[in-house]
C-alpha cells in the first residue's frame, strides 16, 4: 500500500496552472496569496517573475494552515524590448500590445519556487521560452481583445486559447508559456528530495 500523497497547496488563481497540475496527476489546493505585484520590482524581467513567484510562495507558506505542504508560487511576464509585460489594464493597453508584438519575438519568462514547509526550505528559478507572434489583422486583434481573454493573462496572450492561431512558434516548453514548466517543477522538487511521482494522487 503506498503512502497518501503530500499535501500540495498551489499559490496561484490561474486556472490555466491548475490545470496544468491536475494533467501531471498532481492536484493542489489553491490558496491565492494576496501578494501585491506592484510592490515588488527587479532589475530584469526574468529576475522580476521570480521575486514575484517568491513572494507568493512565502506569503501563503506563512500561514500555519498549510505547514507541512509543499507550496508552488509561479508568475509569468512577457519580456519585450527588456520590458516587463504583464496582465494589460484594459482593453486599450490590450489593443496597443498587440500591434506591437506582431511579427516580431518575445520572452515568456515564468518564475518558479517551491517551498516545502515542513522542511523550511525552498527551491526557486525561472523558465525562458521564446514566442514567434504572427501578424493579426487589426480586426483580428479587435475581436481577440473583445473576447475579454487578453486582460486576464501576462503578455495579453496564451497558448492554449484564443490567441493560439496569431503565434508562428515557441521555442521551449509549451507549458512555461501556459503559466507553469512542469519539468523545472520536477527539478525544483527534486532539490528539495521530493519526486514529482510520489505527489500523483
């Protein structure tokens, strides 16, 4: 008989991350951690997902409820032009990133970190994929930002939606761009001696 598998408590409101977990046979619990993005800055765009996937894995592995739980805090941003992109405030901003991506090549950069509460430790880093944007029509971007689907996402895409026939290619893990790389994740818990396998429920 095997053992139950550890309690995992996902940091996150993205259901595109839950969704993720639960396809790699892992289903957390989900604890959104309040943090405020806004607050935390860093020098580049990759050093920033990860201070911000740091700061909601330590906010919600603070809390005694969930002690003895490994916690996962991922974020995503897209680099452009070494800028940070992140959700777009409204539809506007939405609009005006698209025309701007279009044919040309960014960096979705996730920050990952895994904090295991009963040890008191964590592993943390950042997954980089390169994303070819093809060349919506401006009514194509139109009816794209209409659909309401770019406001909730960092970069005003995703991989798995309705943006899915304006991007030429990646280059990297699909995953990373959807919002989670589940083979840095297996990396992260392996460092901190978990297997990825033994938290299959």
């Amino acid at each position: 008989m095997t053992a139950d598998p550890r309690r995992v408590v996902l940091a996150s409101a993205s259901p595109a991350r839950l969704g993720l977990l639960r396809q790699a046979g892992i289903t957390p619990e989900v604890i959104v951690s309040g943090v405020d993005e806004d607050k935390v800055q860093a020098p580049t765009p990759a050093e920033l997902a990860l201070a911000l996937a740091e700061a909601k894995a330590a906010h919600v592995a603070a809390r005694p409820e969930v002690f003895g739980a490994l916690v996962i805090g991922c974020d995503s941003v897209l680099e452009l032009d070494k800028q940070a992109l992140g959700k777009p405030a409204d539809a506007a901003e939405a609009t005006a990133r698209w025309k701007a991506m279009r044919g040309r090549t960014g960096i979705l950069q996730t920050g990952h970190c895994v904090y295991d509460t009963a040890a008191k430790r964590y592993e943390s880093a950042t997954a980089s994929t390169v994303v070819r944007f093809g060349e919506p029509t401006d009514a194509e971007i139109a009816a794209y930002v209409a659909s309401g689907e770019p406001l909730h996402v960092a970069g005003a895409f995703t991989l798995d939606g309705r943006s899915a026939p304006f991007i030429d290619g990646i280059d990297g893990d699909p995953g990373n761009v959807i919002g989670l790389s589940l083979p840095l994740l297996r990396t992260l818990l392996r460092k901190l001696d978990v297997e990825i396998t033994d938290l299959w429920t």
